[in-house]
C-alpha cells in the first residue's frame, strides 16, 4: 500500500464535505417532500457511502508513514526516562536495600 493510499489529502477531504452535504441536503428535501422513510433503502446506501468515507477519513488523517513513524519512534525513545533499575544509587551502610558484599 503506497504513502498516497494511506494518508488522507485535501482533495479527498474536500469530496468528503461534498458528499456529507449532499447526504444534509438529500435528507431535506426527502423530508420536505414528505418521502424521507419512504426512500430509506437509498438514505441507508447514502449513509453507508458516506460512513465508509468517514471512517477512512478518521483513520487515515492521523496515519504517519514510516518515516513519520521512525522519527516519531527516536524522539520516544530519546525523551524516555532511563531504567530504573540502572539508576545509580548512593547506599549508606544503614540503609535497609543497601546490597550485601
């Protein structure tokens, strides 16, 4: 799958807004005409185009391509608090976790 297919560009988006007022605007005039739950098998089939689109939109506006991703990953990594467990640590004598050699 190429970067193209996996991100979400403005022409797409702009059909997107398109297709949702057309939705707003075929439910009104269904309405108006008296006919909404009349034609409810084409509003379900409107719906249905315009939730796919939607949940790709969702999906797609936040992917990051690998080189996003990776870069993404360094900062993570580079921000990340060290182990704990490799911390330094001072012990005095009577201190009850100190080791024993």
């Amino acid at each position: 799958m190429s970067d193209q297919d996996q991100t979400y560009n403005a022409e797409r988006a702009r059909r997107l807004e398109r297709m949702l007022v057309q939705l707003a605007e075929s439910i009104q005039a269904l309405a108006a005409q008296g006919r909404l739950l009349g034609e409810a098998g084409e509003l379900m089939k409107l719906i249905g185009d315009v939730k796919s689109e939607l949940f790709h939109y969702e999906v797609r506006v936040t992917y990051d391509t690998p080189e996003v991703a990776e870069n993404r990953r360094i900062v993570d990594e580079a921000t990340r608090p060290a182990d704990p467990a490799w911390e330094q640590r001072n012990w005095t004598p009577d201190d009850e976790d100190a080791p024993e050699w």
